[in-house]
C-alpha cells in the first residue's frame, strides 16, 4: 500500500496518539510509571506481512473490531515470550524470568492485551469521532508466523492491508516490546484515511 506524505503523517499521529493512551492505562495498571513510544509506522499489502513478522514464540491477542464499523476487520497485539513474562512478574513483583510462558502468563496477556488494544481504540476512535469497541480477545501462543497464518486466513478476501504500530514499552524494568497490527476490512480503512486527511487539512 502506498501512502502519500500527508497520509503517513496521518497514521503516525494516530499511532501516538492511541500509543499514548494505552501506555497511560497500563501504567495504571501495573502501578509503574511506563511510557509507550511509536518508532515504526507501517502500512502494508497483506501478501507483504510475512515481510514484519518475526518467528520468535509471541503471545498473540486477538480482538475483532465492533462498534460503529460493526465486523470493521481486527486489531492484534503482539509480545514476545520475554516480554509476557516480564510484564506479568512486573504485576506480581516476581522475578523468575528464565521459564516457560505458564497460566499465569497467559491470564496477564490477555489482560494486558485488552487494556492496551481497549485504550488505543478509545483514543483513535475519539479523534476521528466515530465508535470503535475491540471484541473479547483471543489468545494464542505461537511462533508468530504460524498465529499469524491463521488470522490472514480467517480475513482473506476482506481485508487487503495492514496497519502496524511497533511500539517499545519503557519503565523502571528493562524495556518490552511489542507490536499493534490493525487490520481493517476495506469499508474501515477508506473511513479511517478519510477521517485523518480531514484532520490534517489546514485550518483556514
């Protein structure tokens, strides 16, 4: 997908925007001042995915996108293995990092997954003046191509790109990373361009 100038700066201000206000929530969460950066913006061909995927095991938190858009395609955050495990001994002020991503951990990504993903579409959707709600989540652990496999057969035929927002958690812990990957029906993504161009032209 090839993004104009205007556009990229678009996303990217979305991206921070939404990347702000899910930062803001976890904090809250885990009680850690934490701050949530936006490096990397961006939007590809779904044929192309393969090409920004890594294949380290990664919990995968799914969540289909209702609200206004009701079926507007599906939003995903993606953490690898060390970074799971290190946010949920943050939660419960453990510190065993060299195991296996166990229940515990499993239980801590879909929570973090759902006030991350919640946030970020609350900020997005309030900026553009629309309603976007994230479905309950679903979880897989996987190597992330594979999860990823599932969920581009799942869309085909709806979904045509994909919006990716690599972000970096940094706290008083080493930094965590991890990536938000929206995946807009078609009907969504011509809403959500024509949304943000309108936002950028210039007041007059």
């Amino acid at each position: 997908m090839e993004l104009d100038p205007i556009q990229m700066d678009a996303l990217a201000e979305l991206g921070n925007i939404g990347a702000a206000h899910a930062a803001t929530t976890l904090s809250q969460m885990l009680a850690s001042p934490i701050e949530m950066t936006v490096p990397e913006v961006h939007a590809v061909d779904i044929a192309d995915m393969h090409n920004y995927i890594g294949n380290e095991i990664s919990a995968v938190v799914v969540f289909q996108i209702q609200g206004e858009v009701a079926d507007g395609g599906y939003i995903v955050v993606s953490m690898p293995q060390e970074t799971v495990i290190q946010l949920t001994n943050q939660m419960l002020g453990t510190t065993d990092t060299d195991r296996e991503i166990d229940d515990m951990d499993r239980s801590a990504a879909i929570e973090i997954g759902n006030i991350m993903i919640s946030a970020f579409l609350d900020a997005t959707a309030e900026l553009l003046g629309i309603v976007m709600l994230p479905s309950p989540p679903a979880l897989a652990i996987d190597m992330t191509h594979a999860a990823f496999e599932s969920i581009v057969a799942q869309v085909a035929g709806d979904v045509n790109d994909v919006l990716i927002f690599n972000t970096e958690l940094e706290s008083e812990a080493p930094p965590v990373y991890g990536n938000i990957y929206m995946l807009p029906n078609t009907g969504l993504m011509h809403q959500l361009f024509h949304l943000l161009e309108r936002l950028m032209e210039p007041i007059s």
